[in-house]
C-alpha cells in the first residue's frame, strides 16, 4: 500500500514526523496556537471517524482528487481518521517536546466501535485545559488515547501505521495549511 514519502513504524516516528511536517505545512507560524485550536481539531477528527461508522466505511478507501501526485486520492474511512486524530495529536505532543509515550493502557471499556469512539470522547475531555492546565495529565491521557487506538485497532485486524503512512504521505502532497485553513 506504501508507495513512497513518510513511513512510521513507532511512536516516536509519528510524533516527530507528524510535527515537522505540520511546521513545514505552516501550522506552527504562530508558534503560541491556542490550545482550544488543537484540541477542538482533535474531536473533529472523532467526529469524522463517527461518520464513517455511521456510513459503514470501516475500511481505507479514496477519495479521486484529481490532482496528479503520486497519492492523488485522498484516504478516507474509519481508520483514517483515526489516524488523522493520532497525526494530530502526534504534532501537538512534538510541540510540546514529547519524543515517545508509554503504550500500556486498557481502558477495559472498549468493547466494540461505538464505545471506542465514545471512549475517546471521554478521554479527550480529560485535556480540555491543554498543558497549561495540567501537562502531566495531557501526557497521561495521550498515551491512553494512543493505548486505546492501536490495541482496538490491532484487535480489529489494522495495521494502524500503515495507514498512519497512508494518510501521512498524502498529507505531504497537500498544500500549504491544506489551502490556507484557519485551524
């Protein structure tokens, strides 16, 4: 499925990867973003995981975008917003100067699709406050947010860092703030 362009394999891969690559795309130009930005970017990729559940798209699938690259179709699907949702998350941690997190967490809530979604609802608004709130908590709960998406997506059969790559290498061919996007 790998072409070319970004590979992750770890943890510290998609944090440091998904970071320098949000610097180039010129997310960080204000390096004092509001956190409310971030976080509020985190639940819109939830939402759109919830989306694609409720339109029955567990799978990878492309969108034809038209535009000539070598990944010119946009990965869509369950999994891929997830993903979206760990990139995100991956860049904020890598702001913050955070190279890895400890994956050993089982939320024991997960039991099926709909309670992994309302699972990383709950989690996320344990962060609402950001680091400046309580930045030993937002490390907590992004390693349990991480925890909870590659064992339920191990547990569905996902490879989620292929299509963390996947979405990765599309990414990079996207344009600047991904057409001057205000967040």
């Amino acid at each position: 499925m790998i072409q070319e362009s970004v590979l992750v394999k770890n943890i510290p891969d998609v944090i440091a990867k998904a970071h320098a690559m949000a610097v180039e795309k010129g997310w960080w130009d204000n390096p004092d973003r509001p956190w409310a930005e971030q976080h509020n970017n985190f639940y819109g990729e939830v939402a759109e995981a919830w989306e694609e559940y409720r339109a029955g798209r567990m799978n990878i699938w492309f969108e034809p975008m038209g535009n000539g690259t070598a990944f010119g179709d946009k990965p869509e699907g369950f999994w891929v917003e997830i993903a979206d949702l760990l990139i995100r998350m991956g860049d904020t941690l890598g702001k913050y100067k955070v190279v890895t997190l400890l994956l050993d967490h089982d939320s024991g809530k997960i039991k099926d699709d709909v309670s992994f979604i309302a699972n990383l609802y709950r989690e996320l608004a344990k962060i609402a406050a950001g680091p400046d709130g309580d930045f030993r908590n937002m490390l907590d709960v992004s390693s349990w947010i991480f925890s909870d998406c590659f064992n339920y997506a191990k547990k569905s059969g996902v490879d989620l860092y292929d299509i963390i790559s996947v979405k990765m290498s599309y990414n990079q061919t996207r344009s600047r703030r991904h057409g001057n996007k205000k967040a």
